[in-house]
C-alpha cells in the first residue's frame, strides 16, 4: 500500500525552485494566483521532494512570496525517483491542458456566481472570456444579412495558380 500523503507547512525560503522547469509564469499569471490565495486560501499544497525542491507549485510559491506569506504548506513525494520527479514537474503542468470545457456548465456557474455577487476575476479567465460565457452562444437563426444568401456568387481563387474565378 502507497504512503499515505500528508501535508506538512514549512518556511517558504526553505523551498528550492526547480532549475530546468519550463512553465512559466507572467506577473499576470502571478497576480491571479496571489488573488486566489487572498480569496480561497491554501487549497493545493506544494509538492516537494525529499530535499525540499519544488515538484508543483512554482507559480503558487511565487505569489505566496507577493503577499509576504513566510510559510505555506506542501506535500513530500520524497518517494519518487530522480527521472520520476522529473517526469512529474512536466506532467502536472501538461495533464491540465488537456482537459476541456464543458461551455454550458460553465456558463451556468458563471452566472450563478455573477448573480450571487462573487468577483468573478479571482478565478483565472480572462475577462472576453467570462464576457463570453455570460452572454452565451446564439446558434439560431438569424436575419438575412448574417446567413448571407445560399444561392450567392463567390469569388475564389485557386491555391496554386492564383486564378481568380465564381463556381
């Protein structure tokens, strides 16, 4: 059976960047994670090794440095191997981008927290974004002029010669 995981909270300057990550992250990035930790607090520790070098968590530590924090909390993973922390530090990063949206759970809770009067800027989109998904995605008919007319002559041009012609 694994080791059971367990959190544990150290001095932030104990922490050791990880040298070769290769996420990076913007004073943008940066600001929201700070912005997270003001209004959820620590919900996802630091993951370390044995040796107190960061695994995940690079982009959280520097904003817990932007708001003064001196001690914050991590998990070891002190039983993995050298290549497996490796492995790990681009793992964690890549997995998540994999994922997708569900848009009309998203609108939902969206507009939920928007009408329950939540900051919605805390949570990492963008603001066209959250535009977007409260203003939803109109996929019925429209007029005339924004279908365009089906029986309507286009001008095309051929990739390869650059000759113009209407089919």
């Amino acid at each position: 059976m694994p080791e059971a995981l367990a959190v544990e909270y150290l001095p932030i300057e104990q922490l050791i960047p990880y040298a070769r990550n290769a996420r990076t992250h913007s004073e943008a990035q940066i600001a929201q994670l700070s912005g997270s930790l003001r209004e959820f607090g620590w919900t996802n520790p630091v993951l370390v090794d044995g040796d107190c070098n960061i695994i995940a968590g690079h982009g959280r530590v520097l904003a817990a440095r932007q708001l003064g924090q001196t001690v914050i909390p991590v998990i070891s993973l002190a039983h993995l191997t050298e290549a497996q922390r490796r492995a790990y530090v681009l793992a964690d990063n890549k997995l998540a981008e994999q994922a997708g949206w569900d848009k009309d759970l998203l609108s939902l809770e969206l507009a939920d927290l928007s009408t329950q009067g939540f900051d919605l800027t805390v949570i990492g989109f963008k603001p066209e974004e959250i535009e977007e998904a409260l203003v939803g995605r109109n996929f019925g008919p429209g007029s005339e002029d924004e279908q365009g007319k089906l029986d309507a002559k286009k001008q095309c041009t051929c990739p390869n010669c650059g000759h113009e012609f209407t089919p």
